[in-house]
C-alpha cells in the first residue's frame, strides 16, 4: 500500500509523543480519501498506545503544508462535496475527539480544508513560511456549517469574511497578530520548539488534559441554531453545489485556468 504517512514510532514511545508527517508531496499533501484514511488509522494507533501528545507535520522545508480537499474527489453528482462523510470531515472530527493534545506543526502553504484541519488542532505552531488561505470561494464550494465554526472559533469574525470572501493566503506573521496560531517560530527553531511543548504537555496529567479538551469542544460548539435555521443553511448551501459555477470551480482547477464565475 502507498503510505503517505511516516509514523515516527521511535518518538511516539519514547517520550509519549507522536508524529504523524504528511508525506504525499506530488499531489502537495492534498488530503485524499486514501491520505486520510491513513491518518484516521494513524490516530487510532495512538490512541491505544496512549501517546499524551500528537505533531501533525509536514516533511521538513515541505514549500506547501497541504493543499486541502483534494479536488479531484470532490462530486460533481449533485451530492453535497462536504456531507458528514466526506473524509476531510471525518479528520476534523477525528482531532477534535482525540483524548489528547494534537499540536499542529506547519510550514508551508495551507490551502482549503487544510486550513480547517489546521485550526481544528489544539495548538498551532508555524513558521514564517506558513500562508494560510481558505479556498471555498475560490473554486465555487459551499462550505459546511461545522466548518465555519471551526473558523470562526480560530479568529475574529471581521478576519474570517476576509479570508472566506478573499480567498487569499494570510501569511504566519499576521495570522500571529491576530491570534489564528499559538505561535510563530524561526524554521530552524520549529522543531525544537514544538518538541519541548509536547514534552511539557506529555509530562503533565493526561486525565486533566483530557477533560479539558473535551469541556472545550463541546463549549465551543455549543452555538445555539434551530432546526429551521440548519435547513435554510442547507438549502442555500444545496443551491450552491448544484450551481454551474461549482462545477466551472472545479473544471477550471483541473484545466490549470482562472475560473469564469457566472452567479449561477
Ligand atoms: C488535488 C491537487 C491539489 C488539490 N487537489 O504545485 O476549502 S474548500 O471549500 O475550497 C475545499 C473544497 C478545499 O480544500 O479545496 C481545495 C482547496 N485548495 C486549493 O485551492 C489549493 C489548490 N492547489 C494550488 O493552488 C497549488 O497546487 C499550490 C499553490 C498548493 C501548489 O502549487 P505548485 O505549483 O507547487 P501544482 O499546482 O503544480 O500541483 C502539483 C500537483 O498537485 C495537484 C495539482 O493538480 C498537480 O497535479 P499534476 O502534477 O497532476 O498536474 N494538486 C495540488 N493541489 N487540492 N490535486
């Protein structure tokens, strides 16, 4: 099987730490339904190993961390592109629910779904050559209501209409300022740096730990929505994907040329 992942086994047992680094770098680290599925099985590795913390990292000087969805899987059929299955889905979920700190480490580009991947972590530390940019209005995808929260639970709203409406990469600097990252580090500092916050983390108490983040992402989720509220979302949401212009989004990446959006 082709393995897009290098699992750092000898790291993970020495001091409970474990390092997953995304290693797909001829289609950039896109998070394929094959590349996720590693990841998941990945996680869940650690999980009964009982790491206390987890870096999710690129190959070192990787000029782009990931470059989201991959797009090539992305329906063109009608059905939602990022329904509760999708697998970028089931990879935000997977780190929100790991019992323990997952640390992202990032250089590099961080495009689309990567971005939400990223700010799903539970720390962020970047170094100065990470951008990160979310894509939906690039190609023409209606995003998905957990995934604006998760967004929108990373920075000022202001910031997130930016970014969304813009689609433009935010380079670490600024992301910093604003707070999107825990911290911004030299590259040659990154590694070093981070590994002492896992060791900091990994020597405190995994059950207090544990509670903590699990208070946090129920509290964060906890945004009130009615029912009718979901389904006007969903249904403004169905307008968008089943519109020429997601399909343009998506023809237009693959052909290598700017898209022509029409609003319809
Ligand atoms: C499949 C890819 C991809 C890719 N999928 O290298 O957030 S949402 O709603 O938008 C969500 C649906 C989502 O996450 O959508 C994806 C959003 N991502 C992007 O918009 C980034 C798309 N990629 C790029 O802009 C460039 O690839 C970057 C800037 C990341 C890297 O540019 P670079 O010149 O280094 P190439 O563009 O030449 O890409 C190398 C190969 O990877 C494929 C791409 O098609 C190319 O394949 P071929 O060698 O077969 O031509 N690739 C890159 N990104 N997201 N495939």
């Amino acid at each position: 099987m082709t393995s897009y992942l290098i699992m750092a086994d000898a790291k993970w047992y020495e001091a409970s730490i474990g390092t997953l680094t995304l290693n797909n770098p001829h289609k950039r680290n896109a998070l394929s339904e094959a590349l996720v599925r590693e990841l998941i099985a990945s996680f869940e590795a650690m999980q009964a190993a009982e790491v206390r913390v987890v870096v999710l990292r690129a190959a070192s000087g990787a000029k782009v961390w990931s470059a989201g969805h991959d797009v090539d899987e992305l329906p063109l059929d009608g059905r939602d592109p990022l329904g509760w299955d999708d697998p970028l889905r089931h990879l935000v979920r997977t780190i929100e629910n790991f019992p323990c700190p997952v640390i992202a480490m990032v250089e590099g580009g961080v495009w689309g779904g990567a971005c939400e991947v990223v700010l799903a972590c539970d720390v962020v530390i970047a170094a100065p050559s990470a951008t990160f940019a979310v894509t939906p209005a690039r190609l023409g995808v209606p995003y998905n209501v957990s995934g604006m929260n998760t967004f929108m639970n990373a920075a000022n709203i202001r910031i997130i209409k930016e970014m969304a409406f813009t689609a433009q990469p935010v380079g670490a600097e600024r992301a910093e300022r604003m707070g999107m990252i825990n911290h911004l580090v030299g590259g040659d500092e990154l590694l070093a740096f981070t590994d002492n916050m896992a060791r900091v983390i990994a020597g405190n108490s995994p059950l207090s730990i544990r509670v903590m983040k699990e208070q946090l992402r129920v509290l964060t989720g906890a945004n009130p929505m009615t029912p009718r509220g979901f389904e006007r979302i969903q249904g403004l949401r169905r307008i968008v994907y089943d519109s020429a212009d997601y399909r343009e989004g998506i023809l237009a990446f693959k052909e290598k040329r700017p898209p022509k959006f029409s609003g319809r």
